[in-house]
C-alpha cells in the first residue's frame, strides 16, 4: 500500500467517495487503518470477523478517484456490533439508557 501524506490530499483532488461491503481481501490495510486512527489494540480474531462478515456489521469507503490500483483500496471504514448490555464489557466510554422499560447501552 503506497503512503501517502495529508499534503498529497491537497490541491486540485476530487474525491469520489463511494460504501461497499469490506471484503476479506480489505483484511491488511483495515489493520494498518485501524492501528492508525485507535490508541486500543484489538486481536486478529476481531478484523478477521469483520472481513467475514461474522456478528458484525460493516462499510467500507473508498475513493474510485485514485488511480485504478488504489480505487478500490479502503479509505475508511464503520464497524458496528449489537450485544447484550449483560454481555458487554465494562470499559470504554458507554452510557446507559432507558428506553421504553428496557436497558440499553451505546458505545460511542
């Protein structure tokens, strides 16, 4: 994957920002992104379930403005899981809420 810099982003580029399914082939650069943006280091098993599409909803985003090698590469990504409030962990920045009687908690 060929780096690049916040300055490569300036100037005359045009993004074009499209969603797709992250795929299994996505599995490196979605590390590599991930360990960019995260303080928090999450194990193989978590990336693995998400390019497999395993208990956890996600999108991709890629930008088909790049050159054809890279026009499908991902940019960004949003990863998404609903679980039980008894079954979730108890670290990270959560509120509780109660909604119509029941409890439910949201990550942010």
């Amino acid at each position: 994957m060929p780096q690049s810099s916040m300055a490569d982003l300036k100037g005359s580029h045009r993004p074009t920002i499209f969603y797709r399914p992250i795929l299994p082939s996505d599995l490196e650069v979605l590390e590599k992104i991930h360990g960019d943006l995260f303080p928090v280091r999450y194990e193989s098993e978590f990336f693995h379930s998400v390019v497999n599409g395993c208990d956890i909803v996600s999108w991709g985003a890629v930008d088909r403005s790049r050159p054809s090698d890279q026009s499908d590469e991902l940019i960004g990504f949003v990863t998404a899981r609903i679980v039980l409030a008894e079954e979730s962990e108890p670290f990270g920045l959560q509120r509780a809420c109660h909604t119509w009687g029941d409890l439910h908690e949201e990550w942010i």
